[in-house]
C-alpha cells in the first residue's frame, strides 16, 4: 500500500508537479505539520480528523485555515486545508 505525503496529496488536489511542490514548503520546522506555498496562499494536508498546522513557536503566525474540497484527498483519507492572503 502506498504511504501518502502533504506533498502529493496537494499537488494532485491542484494539479501540479510534484517536485516543484515538495519545494515550495513554507518555513520547515516552524509548524507543527507541513506548510506549502502557492502564489499567495498557504496550503497543508492531513489526515481526516486531524487539525492542520499550527506555529509551535511562540509568537508564530498562526493561519486561518478553511477546508478545501480534494478530490484526490478525500478518496485517500485526507483533509486539504487553505490559508488565502489578502
């Protein structure tokens, strides 16, 4: 069975390589699951169930997520969230 990554599952939720997805990864380390950037707008993946990212340092940004429909994801088991800048 294969093991799913944040990565793959938003570059296929948005149809985009999969390289260029693993690096967009936003401030590595900083938040409690992986953070990705497109364009101008933020983007994790996890689980169904779990919460999306959080900053585990103190006086991290801490997004807005808002749950995004994923094709792809939800056939798998998981959750793509959004954070869009304004």
């Amino acid at each position: 069975m294969k093991r799913y990554t944040a990565a793959d599952i938003i570059s296929n939720t948005l149809y985009l390589d999969y390289a260029e997805m693993k690096d967009s990864q936003y401030c590595p380390g900083r938040y409690s699951k992986k953070v990705y950037v497109i364009g101008n707008d933020y983007y994790c993946a996890c689980k169904i169930g779990d919460k999306p990212a959080k900053s585990i340092r103190q006086g991290g940004t801490d997004f807005d997520w808002i749950a995004i429909e994923s094709w792809y994801g939800d056939d798998k088991g998981w959750q793509v969230w959004e954070h869009k800048c304004k």
